[in-house]
C-alpha cells in the first residue's frame, strides 16, 4: 500500500505513484518497460487533491476530459435522469481505480456522467490531449486502453447484476465486496448506485450487519 508524507511535495508524491503504481500496472499489461515512459508519464501528468464534493469532470466535450486515478479516498459517476428527475449513481470508486470515458476518448464524442469526490482524495490526473500525445511516443500503451475498456464492461456487467438480485441479496453483496464502504462514505450514494432508497438500504444494511454479527459470534 503505498502511503502518503504531509512533508512530501506534489511532485514527490507524483513520481512515487508513477513508480509504485503506475509503471507496474504498464509493464503488466504491456509486458514491457520502455525506455523513457516513467519519465514521459510524469511530463504528461499531475497530481491534485481533491475536496468532498468536488466535481473532478463534469459532462462535455471530449477535449476538456481527464484520465483521472484515485490514490486515495472515494468518488462517483452519476448522470441526471430527466425522466426520473433525479441523480442516478452507476458506479463508486474506490482507491487506486481508473476513471475515463473511453468511448468519448476513442471516438472524440461528448463524455456522460459527472464525476464527484465523496472524500477528500489525493488523484493522479492526465488530460486527453497529453494522452494522446503519450499514445503517439509510446503506441504500446494502447493496450493499456483495451484494459481499460475491459474493466468498465466488467463493472457494467457487475452493476447489472446486482441489479437483478433482491434487495437483502443485493446489499449483502456489495458490501462484502467492498469491506467498511458503509462506514466511509454517504449511504444516500450507496443507496442510490443500489436502485434503492436510503430508508430501505438501511433497513437491508442493519439485516446485514445483525447476520454478520451472529455468524462471528457462532463461530467463537
């Protein structure tokens, strides 16, 4: 896990998440190292911090997006329903999880969604134009990209089927795949990225809890 020194400056910071995190996620992928690449990341790319409840992309036009890449805290995409009227979360990010619009990187078209911290969180961002500008000097990233498109078909899938199970089920799923997630973040977006309301997730989430207690305690 990598962690944080309040002495560090961002720049520090910036080519300790290159290192420790971004090359390896690279050479995985890409099955190579490339002479040069860590240093060109860090030209191309910045590290922010961002506050609770501040939009990091807001929907538009695809030059003004960002690969964004939390290092820590949480944050969500969400669209407005204008036939529900109101704000439909479709996924919450965790730490270390990329954030892109890779059909409107692909294909130059307006991105969907709005992106908004949950917490504050450090984020290691790169613009759309300083990506491609990456892929040219570097075209063995490009597979890098697939990944990408990869992992948001697998959360699609994911979302769709929790979607599909009831309630109880529902929750008890999420929240074993994402341990303390409740204890961290505002159970209205849980709520909501769970196609339920606040009332009955937290109806679901004391079943949950009172079922996980009995289990640790027969197992004493």
């Amino acid at each position: 896990m990598l962690k944080y020194d309040p002495s560090e400056t961002k720049q520090e910071i910036q080519r300790r998440i290159v290192q420790v995190i971004i090359m390896p996620f690279i050479q995985a992928v890409t099955k190579t190292n490339p002479e040069g690449l860590s240093d060109a990341v860090i030209h191309y790319s910045q590290v922010v911090h961002g506050l609770k409840d501040q939009f990091m992309e807001e929907e538009g036009a695809a030059e003004e997006g960002h690969l964004l890449m939390l290092c820590s805290g949480f944050a969500l995409n969400f669209y407005y329903d204008i036939r529900l009227n109101k704000s439909v979360v479709t996924h919450i990010f965790k730490k270390y999880e990329v954030m892109i619009d890779i059909n409107s990187f692909l294909n130059k078209s307006d991105r969907k969604g709005n992106l908004q911290m949950l917490t504050d969180g450090l984020i290691f961002k790169m613009s759309y134009h300083a990506l491609r500008s990456l892929l040219v000097d570097y075209p063995i990233l490009n597979v890098a990209l697939w990944q990408f498109q990869a992992e948001r078909e697998k959360q699609y899938l994911y979302y769709q089927h929790l979607l599909k199970l009831a309630l109880d089920e529902r929750v008890k799923v999420y929240l074993e795949d994402n341990p303390g997630i409740a204890t961290q973040i505002n159970n209205d977006c849980i709520a909501n990225y769970l196609g339920t309301c606040r009332s009955r997730f937290s109806t679901a989430y004391a079943k949950y809890r009172a079922a996980t207690l009995k289990k640790l305690s027969s197992n004493k």
